[in-house]
C-alpha cells in the first residue's frame, strides 16, 4: 500500500548543495528510496517527506540551521519497523553514516541526529530548531479532516498484524497523550494553522477507536 511517489533527482540535488558538500554515492539514494517505498509502509514513504519539505520551506526564515533540519526530515523515517522501538536512533545512525560519507562536520551530523531522535516525540524538543521539525512532523494531525482520515487508514495499514480491538485501545490512548498536552504544537505559527483542527480530528478519532475496541 506504499504510495509510489518518487523525490526528483534535483530534491536530493539540493539537499547537499544546502549542505555544501559533494552528494554521497548514488547507493544510498537508491537504498533511501527503497526504504520509504517498502510495500508494509502507508504513511511512512516518500510523501510524507514531500509534505514535510514543502512545510520546511514555508518556515525555512524561522529556523537557525534550515540545512540540518532538511537533512533530518529526509532520514527520519528511513528504518520504520512498527515492532521496534528505536526507530529514530537507527535513522539518526544511518544518517550518520551517509552524511560522514561526504565529509560532514561533526557539530552538523550530531544536531542532524538530534532532530532525527526527537521525533520520536517522547520528551519536548531540545532546540527551537527541534521544535519546528516536531510540529512539521505533526501537521498531519491538524490535516483537513479527509486528509486525517486517509492518514488513520495508512497507519492501520502499518500496523495490520495488530488485533483490532488492541490497535484501537493502544492508538486511541496514543492520540489522548497528544490531545491532553497544553498544546499539540510548540510553536506560535503552528499552533495558529494547526491546533484547533488537530484537536478536532484527534477528538472524532479517539472517540471512533474506544467505541470500536
């Protein structure tokens, strides 16, 4: 069910010019690409990142090392296994590898790890930069509310060796951690175009997934 969309060439392109360095071997774009095209991935794939890119760029004056923050969005989700837990740290570490290919300054890898490891979303980010590629990666939730539902569909897809009942008990109690925060979104400007409808799709989903458990 993985979508079969495909990041140009020039995307990829721009990444490392904004990087200033030469781009890694041709490999790893072709291994990126397989990952977020795998048939068990929904919502994970390359439209995801597309969608991040596009928000990134919307908000690029905001951010302080917009170079670093592209390069996460791109391997954030690179390993996606929903059996395993350490997702991020194992595309932090692949990214790791990649962008040391090409001679990327350590300072630069190790804050590009550290956005990767805080979407996770399991502690409030450790940067304002963090903090725009936390709500960039969340804006799905403050989607029109079509757009939400096909979002939910993927995410089943995802975990479809899940039994119902269970995968709705668990991802109903998931969305009530987001909607009980203070705010879903730690920055003023998302909070501005997102919140409120996040709050309202994340309502009519919880309420949908506790009925059905």
């Amino acid at each position: 069910m993985a979508q079969m969309v495909t990041i140009a060439p020039d995307d990829w392109q721009r990444l490392w010019q904004a990087l200033q360095v030469a781009p890694p071997e041709e490999r790893y774009f072709v291994a990126l690409q397989e990952y977020y095209t795998a048939p068990e991935r929904a919502y994970h794939t390359l439209t995801h990142i597309a969608e991040c890119l596009a928000h990134l760029a919307a908000v690029t004056p905001l951010a302080e090392h917009a170079a670093a923050l592209q390069a996460a969005i791109w391997f954030h989700d690179v390993i996606y296994d929903p059996r395993r837990h350490d997702n991020e740290a194992a595309s932090a570490a692949w990214a790791t590898t990649v962008l040391g290919s090409v001679g990327v300054s350590t300072a630069m890898i190790g804050m590009v790890q550290q956005f990767i490891e805080d979407t996770a979303h399991r502690h409030p980010p450790r940067s304002t930069d963090s903090a725009l590629l936390v709500d960039i990666d969340l804006t799905i939730l403050g989607a029109p509310s079509n757009r939400f539902a096909q979002y939910e569909t993927q995410i089943r897809h995802e975990y479809a060796w899940v039994p119902w009942p269970t995968y709705c008990q668990r991802r109903a109690d998931l969305l009530q951690q987001f909607l009980e925060r203070p705010t879903i979104y730690q920055t003023a400007l998302f909070q501005d175009r997102f919140e409120d409808q996040a709050r309202r799709n994340l309502k009519r989903s919880i309420h949908r997934l506790y009925r059905e458990a």
